[in-house]
C-alpha cells in the first residue's frame, strides 16, 4: 500500500512517516468499529467484517501504572482510532501531557501500543 492509496475508513492513509503499516479492524453494516474480534457487533448485533484502518489516532486519556505484574511502571492510554474504535494500548516514547495527542497504533503479540506520530521538521 502506498500514500496515495486510501484506507477503507477514509482517511487516506499513514502521514509523515515512510511506514505504510496498517491495522485490521472489525465492522458492522452501522459502521459500528471495534479493534477486538467479537461473534458479533455488541451495540446492534449485526454481522462484523474485517477492514484495513489508518494506524492513525487520537490519544484521548492516558494514566500511568505504578503497580504492575513486572514491578515496572508503565503508561497505559485510550486511544480512537479515524474509524471511531476505541482501545487501551501501551504508550511507548514519551507523549506531551494534554489529551488530543495524535499518536501511530501498533499491534504486537496481541497488545496494542500507541507511540507519537512523527512530524516533519
């Protein structure tokens, strides 16, 4: 996939960055989007299907964990994607303290994590 390709939610693809990952998402016929793969969709019932969405969102709340099975604190955030889903990731990098935040979201090993998006100088 390249810049100029646009990805099923819209938005036109990754911005500002030479990678050209992508996330596979799940949606109804209401458009209702989830990261996660349910039977099916838990707001209306419908069926859901797979779709590539942008990695690109907006880090809406973000916390830090200071007791953690590791012994290692750790940011953990919320993050919405352009498609409208939702889900808590890992913050990797360090992130300025206001919601809002645009930030790139990767899945590894079944977790998803959230990093800053990079911005031309």
């Amino acid at each position: 996939m390249t810049d100029s390709q646009e990805f099923a939610d819209g938005t036109g693809g990754p911005q500002n960055r030479a990678d050209t990952s992508r996330l596979t998402l799940r949606r109804c016929g209401n458009s209702h989007a989830f990261f996660f793969a349910y039977e099916s969709c838990p707001l209306c019932g419908g069926k859901l299907e797979s779709f590539a969405s942008s990695p690109d969102a907006e880090l809406i709340s973000h916390t830090v964990v200071r007791v953690s099975p590791t012994g290692s604190p750790f940011a953990l955030g919320l993050a919405r994607a352009a498609s409208g889903a939702q889900t808590l990731c890992i913050i990797e990098g360090e992130l300025e303290k206001d919601p809002g935040r645009n930030v790139v979201i990767t899945e590894r090993d079944g977790l998803y994590y959230a990093a800053p998006r990079k911005t031309e100088a």
